[in-house]
C-alpha cells in the first residue's frame, strides 16, 4: 500500500524536533552536525535568532495580500537586492524551479520582443541542475531525471560543462541564450573557471544572446561573496536565486537587467505566493546578517579553513577521497569508495552531509560555521575514512 506521503524521496529515518545554530537535535536530544543544511538552503543556520524575532513579529502582522496591492517589504528587499547586485529589477517567487521557468520565459520573451521570435533555444550544460518542472529538466538534459517523462521540452541543447568551443558550435540562428551554474551543485560540485565564466559573456555578447547564471544553490554568500560570478568580474543579464535567500523559508527570485526585461507589463507573469509580506520580510532578515560588514570576510576566511583541513584528509585517505572540489563553502569530496556509503557512515557519527553526481559527498553547512564546528566535522569524517582503512 502506497504511503500517505508519495514515496519520491528514499528518506533516512532520522526525524528532528528542533535546530540549533549548526545542529539538529532528535526527540531524544541527540545531535547533528547539519553540513546538509536543507541542501544549502539554511544558510545562516537554525532557529538564527534575528530570523526568528522577524517570524514572530511578521507573522502577528500579516501573512499574504497578494500582488495585488503594494508589499511594503517587498519593494525593500527588491531594492537592496538590486543595490547589491548588477540588476536593475527583482521578480520574486516561491522556488528555484520557478526562478528557472521565469528565466526561460525571460529569454523567449526578450527575443520576440525584440523581432526574433525564431530565437528561443537555450544552450545549457551535462551534468546541470535548474529544477524539476517539464522545461528546467530540459534545459539540463540529465537522462536520469527526464526518464518518464517524455516528451522532452523542445528548445534546449545541452553542451560539455567548461568547454566554450564545443559551445560556441552549439549556436544557431534559433539559439537564444546561455544557461549555466557558475558552481554545479547536483552535478559534482564543479565550478567554472573564471575564464570560462568571463568567456560566456563574451560569446552571449558576441551573438546576441541572453546570458543566464542560476545561482539557486551558489548564490547568497555561499563562495564568500554575495554572488558566485563576482569572482569573475563578468554580469549575466538574467539569473535565478533561492535556497539561502530565505534562510529555510520558500523564498526564489529572478533579478535581470532593465533591457532583458524591456517588454515585460502587468500580466506578462505572475505568483500568487510570490513576494508576500512574511516571505519578504524573512528575506530582509537574511540580507540583514549577509551585509553586514565582515560577514562575507568570515565565511571566505571559515571556507578555506575547512578546504585546508579536507585537503590534508584527502592526501592521507586517497582510497577513499581522491580529490577535495568546489567554492567557498560549497564543497564536495569526490569519492573512490560509493558516496551513498560515506554519507551513511558520517551520519552514523552525527554530521550529517547529502550526496551529489559523480559519486561526490556534498559539504554545504551554514554560512555561520566557526573553528569549533570545522573541527568536529573533520574529526567525524577522519573517523569514517579510517573505517575503510581498518
């Protein structure tokens, strides 16, 4: 007999009562180290004091009105968001998913907007992640997650991850834009070179095209700066935000430029649950901890702490981890051993991590981390390592 609740995901069977800073603690008061962090979403940690008293006094406010009428909260997070960022306006939603599916319209739109409606192909990249509705799975290509499905969105080629000419041959009279994760999450924990990422926005330049960052799992101070592509010096005209940028609450948003955006009006696209009063609020709780001054220092400075320490790990336990990959604090420890198995055995010893493609162990705790939880996390992952080595 079929649960209650659909059985999508292959669940542990460990149920948390409540959080604290960077653990989860049990029913029974035993606890996790969370290096999961709802997959990168709980970026300043649980139960984060100043979130919480934002809850709270939100929510004996007001909840939801709808975009009918103005959001107070919500014009101020837009606003900082752009002030902080090179866009020049901010559509909020409730998912990375649906940041996807505005993107796709965004750039669908632009094109016809502009006289070429023929253009609407998006070149994306292997081993991507953008969602799983109908067209961000397209727009990723994984065989994996489209099996069942078909058929397959039209309008998406999928190219090598990296390889500017392989993607440069990709383009066509119908191609419209570039899709692409300065940092692969699901895929591996890959991130683009600067080069490469400097390089897509020279050849979007170079053919007209609309070049879109997603930045769902990497953006929001997860590589020490507000944004993954910072580092690179180079802007997209379109990219896609969630996870951290609600601290655990659903909050995703699309911030574009101006010109991507030229032929939008009232009714071009819509939320019911985008942008509301207690979802806007939380949102500038977030951005509250994320700007202040020395915050994106720390978790840069806490980061290559961490990268150091798995570093040594890996070069002592080569036949289990045999390279450390990623940015800031979102890492992976590409395993030779099955990395279902090594996140089994660090759960066993309370620090909890998430699996990744390429038989990657995802490491993408809260942004809050310090020495002390650095610490512990190695020592719980020494320990799992010396198991195979027994």
């Amino acid at each position: 007999m079929i649960p209650a609740v659909m059985p999508t995901y292959a669940r542990s069977e460990l149920a948390f009562e409540r959080g604290e800073g960077a653990f989860l603690i049990t029913a029974d008061g035993e606890r996790y180290l969370d290096f999961a962090a709802g997959i990168a979403v709980n970026a300043l940690g649980h139960s984060h004091p100043h979130l919480v008293e934002t809850l709270i006094k939100q929510g004996k406010k007001l909840w939801h009105t709808s975009n009918l009428y103005e959001i107070p909260e919500q014009t101020r997070l837009a606003e900082r968001l752009v002030a902080n960022s090179f866009a020049d306006t901010v559509f909020f939603g409730n998912s990375g998913a649906e940041a996807g599916e505005l993107a796709i319209k965004i750039v669908r739109k632009y094109h016809d907007d502009t006289g070429h409606p023929e253009r609407y192909r998006v070149i994306g990249c292997q081993g991507a992640f953008h969602g799983r509705t109908l067209a961000t799975l397209a727009a990723a290509g994984n065989e994996k997650y489209l099996k069942g499905y078909a058929p397959v969105v039209d309008g998406f080629d999928i190219v090598a991850f990296g390889n500017l000419n392989e993607l440069r041959a990709a383009i066509t009279p119908e191609t419209a834009a570039i899709m692409v994760e300065p940092v692969q999450g699901e895929g591996g924990i890959r991130p683009a070179s600067m080069e490469y990422l400097r390089g897509l926005r020279a050849v979007a330049d170079e053919f007209g095209l609309l070049l879109v960052f997603d930045e769902v799992q990497c953006g929001m101070g997860r590589t020490g700066k507000l944004f993954a592509h910072e580092w690179a010096g180079v802007t997209p005209d379109v990219m896609m935000v969630a996870k951290g940028l609600g601290g655990g609450f659903p909050v995703g948003a699309v911030l574009a430029t101006e010109n991507a955006v030229q032929g939008f009006a009232p009714g071009a696209h819509g939320s019911t649950f985008g942008g509301n009063p207690l979802a806007m609020a939380i949102g500038n709780a977030v951005l509250d901890v994320m700007l202040a001054p020395g915050f994106l220092d720390d978790v840069d400075r806490n980061a290559h702490l961490l990268r150091a320490k798995l570093e040594d790990l890996a070069a002592r336990y080569p036949a289990v981890i045999s390279e450390i990959r990623g940015a800031g604090l979102i890492l992976g420890m590409k395993c030779v051993v099955p990395n279902t198995e090594l996140v089994n055995r660090l759960r066993k010893l309370k620090l909890l991590t998430v699996g990744a493609g390429d038989n990657v162990v995802r490491l993408v705790p809260p942004l809050t981390i310090g020495p002390a939880e650095i610490d512990q996390a190695v020592a719980a992952i020494d320990a799992a390592c010396r198991t195979w080595s027994a």
